[in-house]
C-alpha cells in the first residue's frame, strides 16, 4: 500500500525495512480477501493403505492451502502408514502430539526402548519427538495424525513432552461405547459417542492438548443433524456398509437441510476433511451401524476458546450454540 515517504535517517530505517501498513478494511478479511486459501474438502481412499510397499503416505494438501509440506490442515498431517509383515517403519516428526489408529495387523512399537503392543482397532498417542521404530507382524496399517504442520507455520522445535505414551485399546472403547448406546438418552443427543481424552489435560478433556478425537456410531437408520465448528476434521470411517455418507455445505435452509451440499461417501478404511465453519450432517441409510472416528486440532481450540461449536436443534426451529 502507497503510505508516507520516509525520512528516517539510516540508522533508524534499517529497523524499519520489514514493516507494511493497510487500511483496515483491506486487510482485516484475509480470508475473504483470498490472501489465505480456505481449506479444501478432499478423500483419501482405503486403496491408498491397501498394497505396495511399507512407506508412509501423507494426505498433503499444501498446495491447496499455500503452505509447506506435507499438510492436510494448517495445523495438522493425517497420513496413512502401510507395513509389510515383517518389517518396521520408524516415524520421528517434529510435532507435540501423534495419534495412531491400527486400521489392520498386528505388532509392536519401540519408543525411548519400551515396546507398545498394538493390534487391529487399537488407538495410541505419542508425545513430542518420539522416535519410534513400528514392527509389524502380519500385514498393517495406520491411520496417523500429528501436528508438525503448526509447529512448522510457528519455526519452533518439540521438546518437552506434555503427556505420556497412552494406549486406548479397541475393547475398551468398545465397552464405553456400549455403555452410552443404552443409556436411553440416547437418541437424544447430537452425538453418540465417548471422547478420547488424558487426565493430564483436565480443561479440555481431550486426548492430547492440540488433537479431540471421538470414538462414535451412527445408529442405522438415522441422521446426525447438521453442526459445525470452526476445527478442521479429518474424519476416518472405521466401518460402515453402503448407503452412509456425510453432507457438507455453507448454509442451513428454514428446515434445518444444507443448502446445496456437496456429498462424501462413507467407505470403511478411508478418510475425509471437513473444512472449518461449514454445516455437515452424517447420515447412516443402510441397515447396519457404522464406526467413525474423527480428528480435529479442537484441543488447541477449546483452550483458546475459539472451537465454537453449533448444533441444529433436534426440533429443527433453533440453533444450539456450545460457543467456546
């Protein structure tokens, strides 16, 4: 932006070589302005994981977003990790917080020299800069998530560890899943699902305190009402049989439907993004109940109190608001 000629003598005006000045309204919306990308609804199929060799394979949507690779949020890079049986796969990002989710196999992961037993179904969190070398003993694969993309955006290094290594077995949550689908409140409520979470982070309740994970189902024969949240999810379908999918859109009709949705087909093994402050509803058409588990950057959010999370009133007359 043309300003005020400068008249800083030189010894003062090197100082000030970096700085840039805008009128408000030119700069207040970078976003809308399109000087920030908005983050893409993209898929990312089974048949990535499914064969070829042990390698790690990053859903890195960069480009989209105008930052360095690999990404698949501003904060975030979900990937699938394939191993052959037999073999090992060491992962060592420069991040706060990983999560796997063991989508098939069976092995054991070597951290700081203790072995982590995992199987099909298992969930696991690894604190900052771990090191790990994963062993698989019949064909594997992950579901792996990890915030190296903001701590890259912010040029700082993982040091301290906010938390300990910490398996949630599949059983487990399982059972804990099981226990809310009786509850007969049930049907009522916006979710039925069980958060993920650690005591070390007893504000947020989440399961690292960048990464809200939720182990859920959607019932057969029914619909989560629209909601939105100003977190980037990236949701994993654990299982489901035709006719589930999710539909995503800017705005709610007077009856509560997504105007002009764009449409993703649920298949089990494969992942989806929902951009942040879109209207989503997931819907289960088949006969069957259907896993999901998504993954967002809300425990970051819901620290700083930025998640703002909405969802459309069961009645369809009002909107329910759980602004952070």
């Amino acid at each position: 932006m043309a300003g005020v000629t400068s008249s800083l003598a030189p010894e003062v005006e090197r100082w000030t070589r970096d700085g840039e000045y805008f009128e408000y309204s030119k700069a207040a919306n970078p976003i809308g302005a399109g000087l920030i990308s908005r983050v893409p609804l993209a898929d990312f199929p089974a048949s990535l994981h499914e064969e070829g060799p042990t390698r790690i394979i990053p859903f890195d949507l960069s480009e989209q977003l105008g930052c360095p690779g690999p990404a698949t949020s501003p904060a975030l890079c979900a990937n699938f990790l394939h191993i052959q049986p037999g073999e090992e796969l060491e992962t060592s990002p420069n991040a706060t917080s990983e999560l796997y989710y063991v989508l098939r196999g069976e092995g054991q992961s070597e951290i700081g020299g203790e072995s982590l037993p995992w199987k099909k179904g298992d969930i696991f969190t690894l604190p900052a800069r771990s090191a790990t070398i994963h062993r698989a003993k019949t064909d594997s694969a992950f579901y792996w998530i990890h915030d190296e993309p903001l701590l890259r955006y912010l040029g700082v290094e993982a040091t301290r560890s906010m938390f300990r290594p910490t398996l949630y077995p599949r059983e487990r949550a399982d059972a804990e899943l099981a226990i809310v689908e009786k509850d007969p409140r049930a049907a009522s409520r916006s979710r039925v699902s069980v958060l993920l979470a650690n005591k070390e982070f007893p504000q947020t309740r989440t399961v690292t305190h960048v990464i809200w994970s939720m182990f859920g189902v959607l019932p057969k024969e029914s619909i989560q009402l629209p909601h939105h949240h100003e977190s980037v999810a990236l949701d994993l379908i654990i299982d489901c049989e035709p006719g589930c999918y999710t539909l995503i859109g800017h705005d709610l009709d007077g009856e509560g439907h997504i105007i002009n949705p764009k449409r993703s087909d649920w298949k089990p093994g494969s992942a989806f993004v929902t951009p942040p402050g879109l209207w989503h509803s997931h819907h289960n058409e088949s006969g069957s109940p259907a896993h999901l588990l998504p993954i967002q950057d809300a425990g970051l959010h819901t620290y700083l109190r930025t998640l703002d999370i909405h969802f459309y009133h069961k009645d369809h007359t009002s909107y329910v608001s759980q602004k952070q």
